[in-house]
C-alpha cells in the first residue's frame, strides 16, 4: 500500500478504533468535574464537503482538483470527503471527514465521546490549535476539531511538514466558519 493511502485511511481507523471504547453510549458528555465540556447535541446532518469545497479545496493545495469521493461510516457517525489533484499524483490531497450526531444510529457513541477517546489516545502526541472552534489539536492523520456538537477532521498529508500544519489549521478555519452557516 502506497504511503499516501495509509495517511488518507488513518482518521477512518482511529475513529473506527476508539469508537467501541466510548464507554457508556447513553451519556453525551462527562459532566463529572474536572475541565470537561458539554457540548450541544448536533440534530441536522451536514454534508463534509458543504464545509470545504471543490474550489475551496483547490485554493488551500494550490492546484486544480477532482470533484469529491465520498464515503461514511454510520456506525460511527462519520461522512468524509476526499479531494485529490486532477493531475494525478496523489500528493497533495485534503480529505474532510464530520462525525456528527445526528448520523449515528440510536444508541450510538456520539461525537463528543470520539473526541475524548482520540484526545486521550493521542496524549502526548497532539499539539493544541487556539482559534479554531471550541477545541483543535493537530497529530498524526491532520487538524481533529470539536465544533458545536460537530468533530471535523481534516487530513492533508504529513503533520510534521510546516506547511502542511498551516494548510490544516487555515482548512480548520473554513470548515468551522461554513459549520456555523449550516446549522
């Protein structure tokens, strides 16, 4: 498998992964103490490539781009949207997935507790983004960003480029503000 493949599928696996180790699926959030936040529950299901577009994409890679693949995962609340150049090359590439709520059949784990189980599973390996929605932080596989109720991630190559992680948190700052437009 190509290297670039294994960078597109990593979020799929990580929220696959940590979705079974939600804990209890009946609660949305800890409201236990300590720093955690209560998140509103998202009800409207919204497209990932309502959040960053065709033309949107383009700009952030500097060159032309296929329109979107798309794909989700119920199961754990997740549509995603890839955008690859149209010359080919499969570098450089931003894929966009949402986990949301309202898309996760009844019972399901929620997006919050995604979050949680990935901030705790990516401890010491993440760097916290100020400035994009309620929280943001960048490790391997892009920018993960709780929203509203909503948990976008944004994936475009290698996190420990530079530009890369600029080109994240600026596509996190586009999807954030079109999320707020949508719902």
């Amino acid at each position: 498998m190509r290297p670039a493949h294994i960078i597109r599928i990593l979020p799929l696996c990580a929220v696959l992964l940590f979705a079974g180790c939600g804990g209890d699926s009946s609660r949305q959030s800890d409201t236990g103490g300590g720093n955690a936040t209560v998140q509103p529950q998202a009800s409207k299901i919204i497209e990932p490539c309502q959040l960053i577009t065709q033309e949107e994409a383009a700009k952030l890679l500097g060159e032309a781009v296929r329109p979107a693949e798309k794909s989700e995962q119920q199961v754990v609340g997740m549509k995603l949207c890839l955008y690859n150049p149209a010359s080919g090359e499969p570098i450089p590439f931003l894929q966009v997935s949402l986990t949301q709520d309202a898309f996760f059949p009844p019972g399901g784990a929620g997006a919050a507790s995604i979050d949680k189980s990935l901030k705790d599973n990516f401890e010491g390996m993440r760097t916290d983004v100020e400035g994009v929605g309620d929280e943001a932080f960048i490790t391997t596989g892009g920018i993960y960003i709780m929203a509203d109720g909503y948990y976008i991630q944004v994936g475009a190559g290698n996190t420990s480029n530079a530009a890369i992680r600029e080109r994240l948190i600026e596509a996190g700052k586009i999807a954030v503000a079109k999320l707020k437009t949508l719902e």
